[in-house]
C-alpha cells in the first residue's frame, strides 16, 4: 500500500474545494477538485456506499461547475471507480499506469461534458 506524507496530504486538501456527505451525524464521504475542474478524489466510507453518496456528490459538483460555467469535468478514476463515473456521463479517453510512490496503479482518465 502507498504511504501518504500527513502533511502533504492536509495541505492538499486544505488548498481546494472540498465537499462533504454527512449522514446521521457522520461523513458518508467527501469529492474534491483541483483549481482545473479535474475531480481530484471521490470517497464514500464503505458503510456508505451504494446509497447514493458519490452521486449525490458529483451532482453538487456538476452544480458548482455549471454555475462556474464550465462546459468540461475530468477525472484520474480508478480501475474501480471506472464504471461509476461511466453510468454518470464520463467517456474513457485513456488508460494508464501510474507509478505513485513505488506503487504501479491502473488508471482511466475521464471527461464528462456538461
């Protein structure tokens, strides 16, 4: 598993918008995107999941990027995620690996036009 630098990991949240699913009080999960309109990370805490958290957080994205009047999103997805931002509108332009930290990851990278 890839180590994350703490430090670099809060900078990095700390320099983008980030929005947050709560649920009962609790973080369902949380999207953020980099100042280019690229959807940086999506999660949903396993407990979460398959109830309708990620699309109700790129939905709120897709408000904020129509409301920027931006015409495009993209995303570095993983192989996992892949099908989900599919059933969302995105199209594959890409696959590839990525080496991040000594670690080889696959990767699709995505757009969805708006």
């Amino acid at each position: 598993m890839a180590q994350v630098d703490c430090d670099e990991w809060a900078i990095a949240r700390m320099s983008r918008p980030t929005w947050v699913a709560i649920s009962q009080g609790e973080i369902a999960g949380f999207i953020d995107m980099q100042s280019n309109w690229l959807i940086d990370m999506l999660f949903v805490h396993p407990e979460h999941q398959r109830k309708g958290v990620a699309t109700a957080l790129l939905a709120r994205v897709e408000t904020e990027a129509g409301a920027a009047e931006i015409s495009v999103l993209h995303t570095y997805s993983s192989l996992i995620a892949q099908t989900f931002f599919e059933v969302c509108g995105f199209t594959l332009l890409l696959a590839r690996s990525v080496v991040v930290r000594n670690e080889r990851f696959r990767q699709a990278v995505m757009e969805k036009k708006l």
